[in-house]
C-alpha cells in the first residue's frame, strides 16, 4: 500500500497540462526537457531550472528563470552555485561572455552557507537569454575557477515551453519563439480563484483514538503500522464534524496517512476527498499537518528521502470540502531545497 501511494504522489509531479478543481478553467502545467524543467502555475507565471553537474545528493549549482504573466513582465535569471569564496562571478555560454556578465556580484546565502547566490538584472538576464537556448554549456566562474557548469541541453525546449504557455509564442515577446505580433496581443492572466475558509471550531473533548468504526476502515493498512507509535490526527472542522488523519502505510522517509470524516462519536465513517495535483480526489496524503485555528490542511510529498523535489501542498476547509489553495513543486531531484521551488497553484 505504501509504495501505491508514493506513485500516486510522484505521478502527480510529472503531469503537464493539469486541471485543477479549485482554479476552474485555469490550468497549472509542468515539464521535463534535458537538463531543464518548467512549471507554470494556474496564472501562468512560470519558472524554468537549468541543472549542473550531478553529484551524490545533486547539481552542483542551478539556473533559475522566473517570468510573470503580463505582456511587460520580463524574465529575471539567479543563480545558485556551491562554494564560498567569490565575490563576483564570470558567465559565458561556450567560452563566450555576453556583454555585462564578465563580474556579476555574488553572496552568501544565509540559509545555506556552503553555497551563493548570484542575481541577474533584467538587462543581464535578457543578454543571456539572447544566446542560452543555442549554446551547450553555461559556465560560471570564480575568477579563473569554475564553480559550475548548467547544461543547456532542453534550454530551448524548455524556453518555448514558457512561451507556449504564456501565450508568447510568436509575439516580440517570446524568449524562444519569437515573432512580430505585438506585445499587446499577450493576453491578460487570468484571475486567481477566492477560497475562504470556514470559521475555527472549539478543539475542546475531541477523541484520543479511532473508534471501533473508523478502525473497521483500516483493515488494508500495514500489518505494522502501529510499531510507529504516530498517533492520529484528529480535529474538529465544524460541530458534529471530525477531521481524521490516520497513518496507515510508510516509505522512504514518507508516512501515508489514510482521511476520514466522522461525527462526534466517531460514527457516520466517511474516507475524505481532496483535491490533489493530478486534478482527481485522493484519500490518502503523505506528512500531513493539520491547523485547527485556519482550518488548514498540509501536506509534503517527498519524492526521495532528501526532500530535494516533490510538493508541498495546501488545502482550507471551506466548510463544504477542502480546496486546494496553494502548491509549490519540484519535478526533477536535483539538489534543489524546498525554498526555491516554484508555485504551480495559487488562489487568493
């Protein structure tokens, strides 16, 4: 059962084109192409990652290109890379600089000491773009070092991906894609879905353990699952109503917990649908977390033990169901933390 829902969750990361229940007609989508990958969210704004060098754990540094949804949004490139003794940082893509990025400035993470960030401007971001999407390789310098080297191999796929789903394909606009059609012919993004929660309920007298009818639902769990000691998730959504997170299956650093309603006594069993990435109701999360006083739900699917990619999800009552109301992802394991994946569904 645990590894069934561990591929229901990796499945999700790698569906492009996806349909999200909460966000109506707008779409969040989401591809692999080389070395690179793209995530657009249901706003369109998207964000592509060129990798370096492979290592135990990871690339050893990324390239991040990150572009709102507007017609006069511009794309902004940063870069992080391992080491600490640089100040500044020399871009060129096949041996060549393009002009502006001989000294770009470099500093330290305060997160992460072992490595640094290195941010272009917008002028310095479109020189580079001008030449990354037909060169091989992107290397980054320390003086006469290289820190790292981002493949370019599915850059221009990956830019045309951007275009495509920004609507840019064949404007003056395009990164890859370009044309002569006008700026103004870029459609406006469309407008977040509103999600509101459901007012807090008192926490008072809830349950310690599942009753006799909720645990008559857990026969398909693991035979071992209780050896955790991980006692349940239990709060009260409305009067009358119950909210159960029950761990029921395990993987690599991942706990699958199976989601039920109930009433107060634990009667009226009911296996909880929420909305997840693939755009279908599932019943069963990984690492989950429950906010009674926000009425919400989160959850963090680690696709490998690292928790280098994945998604962290997150989900409001709204006192009819949980919508989904925010998600940040993270196709391909990379080395990449948690803080510089890209949103791929937002509301407001």
């Amino acid at each position: 059962m645990g590894l069934r829902n561990i591929a229901l969750g990796a499945a999700a990361l790698g569906v492009a084109a996806l349909a999200w229940a909460a966000g109506g007609p707008a779409l969040a989508d989401s591809g692999s192409f080389g070395a690179w990958s793209v995530v657009c969210d249901n706003a369109r704004v998207c964000t592509a990652f060129g990798f370096g060098e492979l290592g135990e754990i990871g690339s050893s540094g990324f390239l991040r290109v990150t572009r709102g949804a507007g017609p006069a949004d511009a794309p902004v490139i940063d870069l992080v890379t391992a080491g600490t003794a640089a100040t500044s940082l020399a871009l060129a893509v096949d041996g060549v600089t393009p002009r502006g990025l001989a000294a770009v400035p470099a500093t330290p993470i305060d997160t992460d000491p072992e490595r640094r960030l290195t941010q272009l401007t917008p002028t310095q971001s479109a020189a580079l773009l001008a030449v990354l999407a037909k060169g091989s390789d992107l290397t980054l310098k320390e003086g006469r070092n290289p820190a790292t080297t981002i493949s370019l191999t599915g850059s221009s796929a990956a830019l045309r991906f951007m275009d495509d789903r920004q609507k840019r394909a064949g404007t003056m606009t395009a990164l890859v894609a370009r044309g002569s059609t006008p700026a103004s012919s870029v459609p406006a993004p469309p407008a977040l879905p509103k999600v509101t929660a459901a007012p807090a309920a008192a926490q008072t007298g809830l349950p310690s353990q599942p009753s006799a009818a909720l645990q008559a639902r857990l026969g398909a769990c693991d035979d071992d699952i209780a050896d955790l000691g991980i006692k349940p998730d239990v709060a009260r959504l409305a009067p009358g109503k119950l909210f159960w997170g029950v761990v029921c299956s395990r993987g690599a650093y991942n706990v699958i917990y199976s989601l039920f309603l109930t009433d107060e006594a634990g009667g009226d069993v009911e296996a909880l649908q929420v909305p997840y990435a693939n755009g279908e109701p599932v019943t069963e999360l990984m690492n989950i977390d429950f906010d009674p006083e926000t009425q919400t739900l989160t959850n963090f699917d680690k696709g490998r033990g690292l928790g280098d990619c994945g998604a962290l999800s997150r989900w409001v009552w709204t006192g009819q169901a949980f919508a989904l109301t925010h998600q940040t992802l993270m196709p391909d394991c990379q080395g990449v933390t948690s803080d510089y994946w890209p949103v791929s569904y937002r509301t407001r």
